[in-house]
C-alpha cells in the first residue's frame, strides 16, 4: 500500500502576542481532524501544520479564528469570464475550493463573479486564474482602471457579438422553418435546409461545441453540454438521412430531417442568452451608478495659489483641492476654506443638502451646489467613503444566501441527471414505440436536452440578490452579505442602543437657570468649560459661544467624576455636580432643586455653576431624541417586531427617553458585555433578533445579533461588524430595510418556485411522458423556446422589484 504523503501549511497569525496565546492555539489546532504534526512559531508568527491532504484548510482557519486570534487572510472579487449557466459556475468553484491555500470561494453566475479568501502565502491570484483557465474559464485579476475599462469593453463586444450572431441564426432560421413546415416536398428540399442550418449550428452555434468539449476533457458537464448533444445529434442525423435516405426506404419509413429544430434551438438559445445578458446588465446598474459619482480630474491647488487639473489617480493625501459650482467632490476630505450647500443624497439617502463650512467633513462623489470652498484630502482611492459602499455593494451582490447552496447542490448533478433521463427516454422509444421507435426516441432526447434549463436555477437567487442589494444602495441602506437580507425578514425583536441611535448622540444645552446673570460670570463659565475634558463641556461652551469671551483663570483642577474647579480673582468657582457643590459648602436653594427634578424627569442631565460661595446657575443638557425616532418604533411594533432599548445612561434617563418613544421594555446603565450577553439571552428564548448601535460599546452585541444594523455617523468598528449600515441617522430606514428583505425573499421564491416547476413539468413532457395518453409530443423547436424564456422570466421577475415601494 502506498504512503500518503503529508502537506505542510503554513498560517500567517495575528494577535499571538504572547507563549501564552501560541499554547492555546497549538492546542486548538490539535483538535482539528486531519492534522498529523502541528507547533506555532510565537516569533515568526505562523503555525506549520502537517496535515494528510490540504483540504482541512477552512476548518483550521475556523478554529484559530474560535479561539480569538485570526488568521492573515485576503478577501478579494475577481471577475470571472466565459460560464454560460450555473453549472459552469459550479466547476469553476470547485476548480478553485480545491486549490491549496482558498479558504472560502463562491461563484455568482449573475454578475459573473469569483469571491475568494485566500492565505496569500500558499497561493496566490495568479495560481487561481491558472486553475480557472484550465477548465475552459477565465479569471481577471488585475485590479486597475485600465483593467476594469478593458473588461468592460472586453464584456461589450462580447454581447455585440452576440447580438450579431443572434440575428444571423434568427434570419436563417425563419427559411428553414418555412420549407420544413410548409415546403418540405419541394425539389432538393433536404439540401437547401442542409446549407440554411449548417452555418447556425456550426458557425453561430459554434461555441456550445467547443465549450462542451472543454467540460468533456474534465469529466464535467455543463448548460453547453446539453445544448451540443442535442442540436449536434438532431444535425448529424438529418445529414445522414439527407445523404442515405434509403437506409430507411428500405425499411418502409420514411428519412425526416430536423435541420429546422437544430438550427431554431440555437437561434432561441442565443436570443434567450442575448435578453439574459441585457437583463443581468440591469441588475448591476446600482454599482455603475455608484462609481459613475466618481469625477475623473480634480484641480489641486499649489503653494503660491497656483491651480492645476490632475487625474483622480494622482491625489494624494494632504492635497489641496478646489470644488467648484456643480463639481462632484473627488475625495474624502475636510473644509478649509469657503462654503457652500453640497448633495450627499447619494451616500446618506437624505434629499436636503447638507451646509459645508471650515472644519466640515466631505466624502467623494456628493455633488457641490452654487458656492465654491477649497478642501485638504484626507482619503483618496480606495480608502474613501464611496470606494467602501461600492465594495461592500460588490461584495453583498456577490455573496450567497443560504438557500443559494441548496441550489447549487442541485445544479451540480442537473446536467448528469437529464442526460440521463435522456437517454432513459431514448431506450424506452426504441424498446416500446414500435416502428417509428427510433426516430421519436432520437427526437425525445433531443428534446429532453434542449428544454432543460439549469441556468434558470442558477439565476433564481443571485439576481433577485443583485437586484434587492443595489436598490438598498439607492436608499442609503448597505447591505454586507445575502444572509442578512435573506434572514432580516424573520426578524421579530429589535434592540436598539439609545445614544446615537434613538437619540442624537451630540449633547446640547436645552436650558440655563441663573440665579445671578453677569458678562464676568458667563466668561468664566465659558473659560471653565473650555479647559474641561468632559463630553457635557462641548455643549456648554457651543451655546455660549458667541455671547462670551475667554478670560484667564489660575489653578485650574479636574475633580474626577465630579466637575472642574479654578481661581478667578482670588475667588473660586467651579462646574459640575451637586455632590462637588456639597463638598465646597454651597448651598443649594429649594428653587433650583426643583428645576432640577423637572429636568431630569425630562431626560435632561443638570450641571451647576458655582462662584464666590454660592450657586450662580443650573444648566441643564439633553442628547435630544432624534425627530424619526418615535414614528419609526412605532412602524416597527405595529409590524409585529418587539422593540428593546438600552443604555449605559441611569435609569432616570433611560425611563425618560423609552417613554417618549414608546419603548416599555428597556435595561439602563449596561456595560458593553451586558448588551451582547442581553441579546444572546433573547435569542435563547427562540427569538430572531436585530440589534442596531453605532459605537465601539455596540460591536460585540452587534457580534451576538442574527440581523445586525450599524448607524453609519458611527464608529468604523461598528460598521465593519455590523451586517447592515444605515447611511443616515434616519431610523426610518430600518422598516425599509425589512420590507426590501421581505420583497427579496418572496421573490427568491418566486423565482426558485417558477424554476423548479418549469424544469420538473417540461422534462417528463419532452421526453413524451403525455404521448400515451393524448399523443402529444413536444416540438424540439419549442423546447427551445421554452428554455430561453425561462432564464429570461427568472430575471424579469427579479427587475420588478427595482419597481417595488419600500
């Protein structure tokens, strides 16, 4: 018996820190099926596996990445070139899954699409275009604008060119239909199809021999398999019986020729492929918008005030540039200079342009209004806001829902098993249809292979995916990956965090108590907030700006947890809580006290102000709620969906803020790890949950949640976990989210339901299953026919939900 010999892996870490982190993944590793010898190189940070085969790859990764360390992975999408339907999509997946070093690839048939996660240390983008080419296919993994432009052209000839050679196969095809229906008897009848048909099936048609030779030459099959078998045998045989009619005068039949069916299946197949292409093409039309907001030049401003027009691609960050009257802003950046109105409806979903002054932050592709300002570029190319969306629209477009791998199951033994039916069907017309056995077999295989329609499968999904993804997109409602669309439906409690989320999340002053009003007082309570480190202390010194000025003060101290305390002219004032007043003597009037509770029974915070021995002033400050908050709640429990809240706020607060939005469930003064232990606990009770937030405190709850939403004014943290961002502050956009969730899904299922029943109800018919009983039998043309529609109605009900309202 041979010896098999073992493969060595190497893994790349990230967050082994320490001996103590390399035992417990060298420990975890262990546990791994498959793994023969295994140690973790704490300075080189790598773990050298020796495994049996190198297909444990993923199961490795998802136990390092259990354990709470991770493994330096890339994530790329790479165009992919030359499938014709979901079973060519099946054998290039698997070409590439079997590929040292992949740890995860999927590919979408419907944008044409490889997504991969590789370690880029055992293979590399080249190997994978190589094991791609291999088996027919292509790979375009150049990452370029030149490359990017080149495919694009590289995909508008090829439907030119099939827009060409459908016409041909339809203008050639109508004669042959004409003699074959109509002037069959006429002199040399046989020979003039024969040279009407030859060019569609052996020129126009060319391509679904060539393709399906490749597959041969790797034991697969695929859509162009069927489609070979099917119009080469009808084409061959109609030779031979144009050729040796006797061969069946002698044996009292008569030789029928089927030179119009060979010739009309491609016509329709290539007319189907031609309305698919057309179709797929409108589904991705949500990224062509996308990177159709990007401006080509920028004109950046030199030192000495010197202007000059450069390309995108040459910004830099630290670059000054200048927006002009109607200019698409090309980069993320931050106003130095000027103002003006500028249109961030395409990021942010909200239709009011946003005002723009020094200080204010801009992002690539929003569209300036009349005004003019100059900007300094903080991210360029790649790091942008815009470039992100069109990623992670990319990526989501790209991704597959979890009933996708159901199908994929089935459209990787579809072609194997209606060959087979097909020659089931062939065997039973010779063996029971009696003298005319086998030319209705021929024709009843024939027809088996042409009606099958894989692609229609293939389709089903991911096109109702790119299509629900991209109209996300267009309502500022990003959606990371097809799971979460697919599953956010089922979702029925909601968990919102209340700072940022329900509310602003920016304190401001909603109310000042004085008891003794100066221009020496307000300058000093001004100063003191200035030289605060408090987040209240910003809100303070923003309503006084304007109505104070800045005076000097001397032994400035924070007092932890309690306020800030200084000397002003020998007198001592101070800002913060009741408790620091107590602890300097001040008294505290019977008035302010009742302030005070009215305040804070409005969900207000109270901070005071003290000077020379007594209270000057109360102030009280609100992180006000947001004005959508409460109509988009009550959307969300009127939709049956159980609405949480909660805060690391007191509860005082925290009951103030779920009374006004209607919220009866709430849990105040949470820590981080309280949120997602919260979450994990309502999902124990068999409850789908969402969880929205948008700070780093929120990311593990987020972690935790089935359905994860972040607020894109956010945390970056936040976003990257979360499966969902929001690109407005509008909690209105989360009943949009779930109702674009529930039109995606019906539509999956629209599509998946049309798809199977087409493919189960004509396959028996076209093998004549009906014959016996009525003595029909199907037509290959209209088998044809049938097939091509049947990719194109799977797309067509996908587009209608472009149409639908949210």
């Amino acid at each position: 018996m041979q010896k098999v010999q073992p493969n060595i892996i190497e893994l790349p870490l990230s967050g082994v820190d320490s001996e103590h982190c390399a035992l417990i993944v060298d420990k975890g590793i262990a546990k791994v099926p498959g793994v023969k010898a295994h140690k973790v190189e704490l300075n080189n940070h790598k773990a050298v596996i020796e495994t049996e085969d190198q297909q444990g790859l993923p199961e490795l990764v998802t136990a390092i990445r259990g354990l709470g360390y991770d493994v330096e992975t890339i994530k790329n999408t790479f165009p992919i070139t030359g499938m014709s339907c979901a079973s060519c999509a099946a054998s290039a997946e698997s070409m590439v899954k079997a590929q040292p070093g992949v740890v995860a690839a999927g590919v979408n048939f419907a944008n044409s699409s490889l997504q991969v996660e590789y370690v880029p240390t055992i293979v590399t983008p080249a190997q994978l275009k190589s094991s791609v080419q291999s088996i027919g296919y292509d790979l375009v993994i150049e990452d370029s604008k030149e490359a990017k432009e080149a495919l694009d052209e590289l995909q508008q000839q090829k439907l030119r060119n099939l827009k060409i050679k459908t016409a041909w196969s339809v203008g050639l095809s109508i004669p042959l239909v004409v003699i074959g229906m109509v002037f069959m008897d006429m002199p040399y009848a046989n020979y003039i199809m024969w040279a009407l048909a030859t060019p569609v099936v052996l020129i126009f048609g060319r391509q679904f021999f060539v393709n399906a030779w490749k597959q041969a030459k790797y034991r697969s099959a695929n859509m162009d398999t069927l489609v070979a078998l099917s119009t080469g045998i009808a084409y061959v045989f109609s030779v031979f019986n144009t050729l040796y009619p006797q061969f069946w005068h002698q044996r009292g039949l008569h030789a029928h020729v089927y030179f119009e069916a060979a010739a009309v299946v491609i016509a329709f197949i290539l007319l189907g492929k031609l309305l698919e292409e057309q179709a797929k093409a409108s589904t991705s039309s949500a990224i062509k918008k996308l990177i159709g907001l990007q401006p080509n030049t920028v004109t950046v401003i030199h030192e000495g005030g010197h202007q000059a027009d450069l390309p995108i691609a040459q910004v830099q960050v630290g670059d000054l540039l200048l927006v002009k009257p109607g200019e698409k802003i090309p980069v993320d950046g931050v106003v130095i200079s000027g103002e003006s109105y500028v249109d961030e409806s395409m990021i942010s979903g909200e239709p009011v342009p946003v005002i723009k002054q020094a200080d204010a932050k801009v992002f690539a592709g929003t569209i300036n209004q009349k005004g003019s300002f100059q900007f300094r570029a903080q991210k360029v190319g790649s790091e942008t806001l815009l470039s992100h969306i069109i990623k992670m629209v990319e990526e989501a477009q790209g991704s597959k829902a979890p009933v996708q791998k159901l199908v994929d199951k089935i459209a990787g033994v579809f072609v194997p098993v209606v060959i087979g039916i097909a020659l089931l069907a062939f065997v039973a017309w010779v063996l029971l249809g009696g003298e005319n056995g086998l030319t209705q077999g021929l024709l009843a295989l024939v027809t088996v292979l042409v009606i099958a329609c894989p692609c229609a499968l293939g389709l089903a999904t991911p096109t109702a995916i790119m299509v629900g993804v991209g109209k996300g997109a267009e309502h500022g409602i990003l959606i990371k990956d097809a799971e979460s669309l697919e599953l956010a439906h089922k979702m029925d409690t909601l968990v919102l965090d209340k700072t940022g989320t329900i509310t602003e999340g920016k304190p401001v002053v909603t109310d000042v108590f004085w008891l003794d009003k100066t221009a020496l007082d307000r300058n000093i309570l001004f100063s003191l907030e200035q030289a605060s480190e408090h987040p209240l202390a910003d809100a303070v010194v923003a309503h006084l700006r304007g109505d104070a000025s800045p005076v000097k003060l001397a032994a400035t101290q924070s007092v932890t947890g309690k306020g800030i305390t200084a000397h002003y002219d020998g007198q001592t004032y101070m800002v913060g809580t009741r408790q620091l007043l107590a602890d300097h003597g001040i008294a505290f009037p019977e008035v302010v006290h009742v302030w005070a509770t009215d305040q804070r029974e409005k969900a207000n915070t109270v901070v005071f102000f003290a000077g020379i021995g007594k209270l000057l002033a109360a102030i009280a400050i609100a992180d006000q709620i947001k004005p959508s908050s409460k109509a988009a709640i009550e959307a969300l429990q009127k939709s049956g969906i159980e609405v949480y809240m909660f805060t690391g706020d007191n509860e005082q607060t925290a009951a103030a803020v779920a009374q006004q939005v209607g919220i009866a469930q709430y849990k105040a003064e949470v820590m981080p790890q309280d949120k997602a232990a919260f979450v994990k606990a309502l999902q124990q009770q068999g409850k789908t949950v969402g969880m929205v937030g948008d700070g780093i405190n929120d990311s593990q709850a987020l972690a935790q949640a089935d359905v994860s939403i972040a607020m894109a004014q956010g945390s970056d943290i936040a976003m990257d976990v979360a499966k969902m961002t929001l690109m407005t502050s509008d909690l209105a956009r989360i009943p949009q989210a779930l109702r674009l969730s529930k039109q995606t899904v019906r539509t999956i299922r629209q599509n998946l339901f049309w798809a199977f029943i087409y493919n189960l109800i004509g396959i028996p018919i076209a093998a004549g299953l009906l014959y016996p009983f009525t003595g029909f039998l199907l037509n290959p043309m209209i088998a044809g026919a049938a097939m091509a529609l049947s990719s194109v109605s799977v797309v067509a009900n996908s587009l209608r939900l472009k149409w639908q309202r949210l």
